[in-house]
C-alpha cells in the first residue's frame, strides 16, 4: 500500500459536467484527481489520505474507492509522473527521481485508489 497525506489546494470543474479536478500538495509529491461530484467532492483545505492499494476489501474502508490502471510513467526533468485511470478520469502523481513510489508501480498493473477525509 502507497499512502499520500495531502491538502486540496485547488479544485477546478471540467469541462465535463460534474467532473472536478483536484490539486492536491502532499508532503513529497504533487497529485491532480479527476473525481465525478456525484460520487465524491473535496474542498478547498481539505485535509485527506489518498491510498493505492492491490487489495479491494482495504480500500472500500475509505471514503472513496474507484479501481484503476497505471497507463504511463515517465521521467520529466528530475521528476517522476504516474498517470493512473479510473475509466478515463485521471489520477497524476508527480514525485520526486528516485522515489519509492516509481518502483512500487507498475505500468498495466491494476490498482484501487481509496481517498479518505481527515478533515470535516
């Protein structure tokens, strides 16, 4: 299991209707979630824990569970970016070269990305 502790710094609507875009500061990485409101919305200095995990039984104890394919992960100037999809929505990590999460993820492989609120 990866664990993300991160603040909602921004949130944007799509052009998608009821689709939101959110920008995410956690401690060593940055991360963009692609989330339908319907299903699950963050607020600004939201305070929340985005997990990826193998096991489906783990994550449905979050919030928010959505199942996913790491589809790209590549090296931009010294820094690492993991493109996840859930159905087309996206979920970008942006971490530093050299971090853990690179080896943890495996392009094609299929994962579960639970989104819990630390804040109320």
């Amino acid at each position: 299991m990866i664990e993300f502790e991160c603040k909602v710094s921004n949130v944007e609507a799509l052009r998608v209707p009821g689709i939101n875009r959110y920008h995410l500061f956690c401690k060593e990485s940055e991360i963009v979630a692609e989330l339908p409101e319907q299903v699950y919305r963050l607020n600004i200095d939201d305070m929340i824990v985005l997990s990826i995990l193998t096991d489906k039984e783990k994550c449905i104890e979050n919030d928010f569970c959505g199942q996913g394919y790491v589809v790209t992960s590549t090296n931009i100037n010294n820094v690492h970016r993991i493109i996840l999809s859930m159905g087309g929505l996206l979920i970008v990590i942006k971490v530093k070269h050299g971090s853990d999460v690179i080896d943890k993820l495996k392009v094609v492989e299929k994962y579960y990305i639970g989104i819990k609120r630390l804040t109320k």
